[in-house]
C-alpha cells in the first residue's frame, strides 16, 4: 500500500477506482482520499 500524501500514515485502504481505472486509496488517519500515482493534464 501506499503512504498517505497529507499526514504520510501507512494507515491506508483502498476505496474504489476512479474515471480512468486507477486504483484510489483512503487514508484511516485524516481521511483523505488519494490516487498513488496521479497523471497530470
């Protein structure tokens, strides 16, 4: 799993895919949700 980007835990689950099939991930410290390696436009 990965590191949260906000408060760095490695405290994370994974909560579904976004638009493009990647894989998101939630943190269980602060709650943030993140994708690990997000594409830039």
């Amino acid at each position: 799993m990965s590191a949260c980007p906000s408060c760095t835990s490695s405290q994370t689950v994974k909560n579904g895919h976004i638009h493009n099939g990647k894989q998101r991930f939630k943190c269980q410290q602060c709650g943030r949700q993140f994708v690990e390696h997000p594409t830039k436009k």
